[in-house]
C-alpha cells in the first residue's frame, strides 16, 4: 500500500494526525526535499529509508515505490502542502494503476490555508468576494490562455497566486490589463508557518519592490484582492435576524 501524504505547510506540527501515523508505520518514505520540512522525518521509525525527490526523477520515484511494494514494504509519497495542488500526483498514480497497485492520498494543511493564518485573513467577505481563485504565472509550466492572469483577474475575486515570486513583473502587467487599480490590496508570505516566516502586506503597485527589498525569490504566495484590507458586510449566518437549521431568528 502506498499513502500520498500531505506534509502540510511547514511547521511540523500542521501535519494531520493520520498523516503523522503513516509517516510513523513506513518503511519507505519519498519526500518532496525542496519544501518538505525534514523534522517531519522524525516521526519515522529509526531503519525507515528515506528518499529526497528533489535529486530524483518520476522514473526513479516510481522505482523506489514499486520496488518496495513488491518487497511487501509500506511506503509515503510525502508532499508538501495538499497533495492535490501542483503535486505532481496524477501522473504518479496513473503508473501505479497500470501497475496494480493500490494507493490512497491523506491530505494537508495547504501554504494558501497558512498564508491566510499568517495574515489573519479570510479569503471570502460578505459584500466584497465570495471566490477564491488559484493560480500560477506562466513560466516553464504552460497555462491554459483562457487563464491567463488577465482575464482571471476581471472578475475581482480573491486570488492567490503560487509558483509566481520570480514572475512579478509580467503578473502585475497582467492585473492592470484587467483592470486592477494600482492601490489594490496585496500580500506576499514567504514560507508560511516556518519558524522563518515572513509575510508584508503592500498594493499591486509596490508588489516588485517589496518582494525585491525584501529579497523573496521563493515558497512564498501572493495574494490579490479587497479582503486585505477592505470593509465588508457581517454575516447573515451569526444575524439574530437570520434564522438557520440550529437557530430560530431572535424577535
Ligand atoms: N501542494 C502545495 C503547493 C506545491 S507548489 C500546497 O498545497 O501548498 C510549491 C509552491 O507552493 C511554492 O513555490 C510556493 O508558491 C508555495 N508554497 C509552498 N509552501 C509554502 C509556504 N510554507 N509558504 C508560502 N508558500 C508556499
């Protein structure tokens, strides 16, 4: 049995309790080395082996896998975050299928659920947005052009954009060409939930130089949107005028 398993953001203890209880029956554990945070590794038994697939390809990934399965071993596919968000984890299953053999994912605590931890923040406002939209720049990993930033960004919603640190420039020329006001409220927050987490809170305009000034190259997201910092409507959930399935409306 193969467990894909989300690490979580960073700090060691975001990990889920049933992730945490497979990291600690595995034999075998292939971990994403670039963002995985190696304490976790901790929670393994002490003749567990461990594998960094940052130095390996999915050929060699698949290898370590099959092999172990074939030996009877228990092995994690430890990705960072949740595993479904630009995890890479679809192609791996769909050898394992062809394969026969069985996996379940176990999921995490995204970087975008820590980003809004670390900010205080919710995504979704009464009156200002009730979407949130995750996305990428473009760069090595094409996007479709239907996606592009441009045409994501008319509808106004909450973005939170991955994988894009290094691709400021284009971004920004992006959200002007939607039509994004220059003062719009935006964030960057590097290495969510790490003891070396770091967050500044700026506008689209000053996005370049605060990621530069600050030197943020990587792990880190950007967050577009009103919420930031913004006034909103309060809830008609917690309204004494409101009524729901658990409460009647206070007269
Ligand atoms: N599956 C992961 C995302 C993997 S893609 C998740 O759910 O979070 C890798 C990108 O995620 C990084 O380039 C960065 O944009 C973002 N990322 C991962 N961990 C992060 C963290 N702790 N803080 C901020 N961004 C992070």
């Amino acid at each position: 049995m193969i467990n894909f398993v989300g690490a979580g953001p960073g700090a060691a203890d975001l990990i889920t309790l049933r992730g945490q209880k497979f990291i600690s029956e595995a034999d075998v554990i292939v971990y994403t080395g670039s963002l995985v945070n190696k304490e976790l590794l901790n929670y393994a038994k002490h003749d567990c082996k461990t594998y960094n697939s940052a130095y390996m390809t999915l050929e060699q990934v698949m290898e370590v896998m099959i092999e172990a399965e074939k030996n009877g071993l228990k092995t994690v596919r430890l990705h960072t975050g949740d595993p479904s968000l630009y995890g890479a984890i679809r192609e791996q299953m769909d050898i394992l299928d062809k394969e026969n053999i069985e996996y379940k994912v176990c999921p995490g605590v995204s970087s975008f659920c820590a980003a809004a931890a670390a900010l205080n923040l919710e995504y979704t406002l009464p009156s200002v947005t009730q979407s949130v939209i995750i996305t990428r720049t473009e760069g090595r990993t094409p996007v479709p052009p239907k996606e592009d930033i441009s045409a994501l960004a008319v509808h106004g919603t909450t973005m939170v954009l991955f994988l894009s640190t290094g691709l400021i420039d284009s971004l920004v020329k992006k959200l002007y060409a939607a039509g994004v006001s220059p003062d719009m409220p935006a964030a960057i927050v590097y290495k969510a939930s790490w003891p070396d987490e770091k967050k500044f809170v700026c506008t689209v305009s000053t996005l370049k130089e605060t990621a530069e000034k600050e030197n943020i190259k990587n792990t880190a997201l950007i967050i577009i949107g009103k919420v930031i910092d913004t006034e909103y409507d309060r809830s008609c959930l917690y309204d004494p005028k409101f009524e729901t399935l658990f409460r009647k409306e206070e007269k």
